[in-house]
C-alpha cells in the first residue's frame, strides 16, 4: 500500500518559522517540536510543497553551520565540550559526518561513485597543530626574555 503525502495542517509562515529555527542550530526534531507536528509530517510537507522543501534544506543548512562554528570555536575555548558538539554533528548529520574522509562537493556525478579523498586522522592534526603553536609561542617568548637581558647589560 502506498503513502497517501499530505500537506494538510501546512501553512505558508512555517517556511520562514523553520528556516529562523535553523539559524539558532535547530535540530529537525526542534524544527517538528515547535510546529507541533511530527518530523514524518515535516516530512510529508516538504514532499507535498517545493516552498517548504526548499525552507527545510536552507534551515537545516543553517543548523549544521551554526554547529559547526560552535565546534570550531571550542577549539580555542578550553571549557567548551567539543566532543559533545561533534556528537551533536553525527547524530544529526550523519550522511555527512558518518567517515573520516572529505570529498570537495561536485566530484562525482550522479550515480557514479565518488572517490574519496585519504582519510584524515582530525583529531591529531589539531593536537599536531597546538604543540607546534605552543613550541613557537614558547620560542617567541624565550627571545623576547633574551633580547630585554641583553639590553639590560647595556
């Protein structure tokens, strides 16, 4: 038996609604919750109307870049929870973020299969990228000390 979609109980204003939802890093079930709707019906809607389809991948686009951001910038912040927000990521952006290699948009053609790109350990290329920052910071201090001893002497 075949699905009968529905747009029934859709109105216009939930194409801003769920796009604003998706700015803050709303979830798709976030985006259902406040509707008052299923995600199966977000669903239905975004089969039945192009308008919504289109507002639901702009919103859910948002989402991931708001946590993205979010996990960049806890690369800096000591008391952010990164592996907390990559978690976020995978559970909500699992097509994207299921495997470690990145393959540049457009690469492969439809239907074809993609080649990937060689995966890439992220985590020790960070943890690599601080102890070089830290080994500069420490050198640029230590000659910043010598220089102010050498003037001392003069």
């Amino acid at each position: 038996m075949k699905k009968v979609i529905s747009a029934k109980g859709y109105l216009k204003e939930y194409d801003d609604q769920v796009m604003e939802l998706g700015k803050g890093g709303a979830t798709i079930a976030i985006m259902a919750d406040a509707l008052s709707v299923s995600i199966e019906q977000l669903e239905d809607w975004a089969r039945a109307k192009k308008s919504f389809k289109d507002a639901l991948s702009v919103a859910m686009t948002s989402s991931r870049a708001f946590h993205e951001r979010r996990l960049i910038e806890s690369y800096t912040n000591k008391d952010s929870n990164s592996t907390l927000i990559q978690s976020l990521l995978k559970a909500n952006f699992g097509d994207v973020y299921t495997n470690s290699t990145y393959q540049p948009a457009g690469t492969a053609g439809k239907g074809k299969k993609a080649d990937l790109a060689e995966s890439i350990d992220f985590q020790a290329e960070i943890t690599a990228l601080l102890k070089e920052l830290g080994s500069v910071s420490d050198s640029v201090s230590s000659g910043s000390m010598r220089v102010k001893k050498e003037g001392e002497k003069q």
